[in-house]
C-alpha cells in the first residue's frame, strides 16, 4: 500500500512538472505548480509513516518500552507546506491577473514579445 503512496507522489511530482514545462498559458503552469506541490506533500507524509505506530500523544502512565509511535515531524512539515502553498498559490494566482489586465493575455509567449 505504501508502494502505491510512493507512486503516486512521483506522477503527481512528475504531471506538475510536465506542466509546468511545456504548458504556455499562466493559469495552466500555476495549476501545474499546485500538482506538484500536492505530490510532494504525499511524499513527505509518507515517508513518515510506520505500520503499525500510534500517534504520539500520551501520558507517562501509557508509555512502556515496546510503544512504537509515528514520527510527528514530517506531519508538522506538511502541514506547514499545506499553509505556504496556498499563500504561493494565492500571490500567483493574484499576479496572474494583474498580467492580464495589463497585457490582455495569459500566453507566456505572447507577453515577452510585448515585452520585448
């Protein structure tokens, strides 16, 4: 099952890259940067992850030798990669748009030949 996580996480990483390599509008390559943050962030998650530990929250009362618990800081990254990406997403998504309005296009090509 995890194999398919790692799978997974690399066509994301690998879509998004596509994407954003080949694709010439603006709104496509900030869609392709999204894909690709998706799939590093199932990577992350896991790459922390272990059949058959437990979260780690206790008590001193609960904790004995053979506790096995998960490692909570590729979570914590996550989750912090979760709250960047969306801030990235939105600065994106809002310089997108001052583009169009001042060129009239979202075609890369088109606004460095305008550019010139």
């Amino acid at each position: 099952m995890i194999l398919m996580n790692y799978i997974c996480a690399f066509f994301l990483m690998a879509l998004g890259l596509y994407t954003v390599v080949t694709k010439h509008n603006l709104l496509k390559t900030v869609i392709g940067l999204s894909i690709m943050d998706y799939g590093v962030n199932l990577l992350i998650v896991s790459v922390g992850f272990h059949p058959g530990g437990t979260a780690p929250i206790f008590s001193f009362t609960e904790l004995h030798p053979e506790s096995f618990f998960v490692d909570p800081i590729p979570q914590a990254l996550t989750l912090t990669s979760i709250v960047i990406s969306a801030c990235v997403t939105a600065m994106s998504l809002a310089l997108v748009m001052k583009i169009y309005e001042q060129y009239g296009t979202m075609d890369t090509r088109e606004v460095r030949r305008l550019r010139g």
